[in-house]
C-alpha cells in the first residue's frame, strides 16, 4: 500500500469515528489527525487526493 493509500485509509477510519458522535475531547483529536493527514496528502499528491484520474 503506498503512503498515499494508507494516510486516505487513515482519513477513512477518522471520519467514520466522527460520524459516530464522539465527545468533545475526541473530536478535537479527531479533527487534528485529520490535518495533520490533509497537510500530508497536500505535499505528497499537490493535484489533491482526487486528482489524477483521467
């Protein structure tokens, strides 16, 4: 699985947890990983996770 794979699966995961209503301390967290993944897929992929496709 390349970095990019894995850092959307990670970003997968996270969502899912947010959609399960977490308290307020976990979305914190939640939402930080989730920047820190979003800053990491920026650099690695500057076209966006997205982009790419024909």
């Amino acid at each position: 699985m390349s970095t990019v794979q894995n850092l959307l699966a990670q970003k997968q995961q996270l969502v899912e947890r947010l959609e399960s209503d977490p308290g307020p301390n976990e979305r914190e967290e939640i939402e930080r990983l989730l920047a820190k993944i979003e800053t990491a897929l920026s650099l690695l992929d500057p076209d966006g996770p997205a982009g790419g496709g024909d």
